[in-house]
C-alpha cells in the first residue's frame, strides 16, 4: 500500500514549486515519483503527428519525487501512517488522527 495516491491532494515542500498544493495525475510506484496538476512545469518541443498536428512548443508537468511531496488533509501538510481497521488496512493523517480512506 502506498501513502499517496491518484487524485489525492498533496503540497510541495522543496524545489522551485515549493508550498504549491495540487491534485495528484499519476504515481510511479517503481521510481518513486508523482506528477502533479500544475506544478513542476517544463517545456517539451513535439513533432506533428496525428493527435498534434501543428507540433510546437507545448508546456507539461514533470514528475517530482515522492518525498517532496506531503499530503494534504482538511487544509494541513500531514503525514501518513497506517493502521488495521478490522481486518482493513487503512491511511490516517499523524497530524490529526484522521482516516483517509
């Protein structure tokens, strides 16, 4: 189990998008990365092709690394833990004790 997930919100704690918060696109469990809406922009030059015809200079995110990023719950950067609800393993906020899911 994984302590973010897609669509979560998270804030940015390090880099140049530092305090930014945003929703979670995508997550890369193997590399330990996460890609977030709106943050960590870059410039990518693409050919035409199909989908694109016109190509051009277009502007996406980039990953980040996992560890930059912290989850945001009721408005608060919180870490994540886990605890057995049950027989369910289940994501609490350490700051407020609250379960996420």
């Amino acid at each position: 189990m994984q302590k973010i997930k897609k669509d979560d919100t998270v804030k940015i704690i390090t880099g140049k998008d530092k305090d930014k918060t945003g929703k979670v696109l995508s997550v890369d469990v193997k590399k330990n990365k996460v890609t977030v809406e709106g943050c960590n922009m870059i410039t990518k030059h693409v050919k035409p092709n199909a989908a694109n015809q016109q190509g051009g200079i277009i502007h996406v995110e980039a990953p980040l690394d996992l560890s930059n990023v912290m989850l945001v719950v009721d408005g608060k950067a919180t870490r994540v833990g886990f605890k057995t609800e049950g027989d369910k393993k289940v994501r609490f906020a350490k700051a407020t004790g609250k379960t996420i899911d």
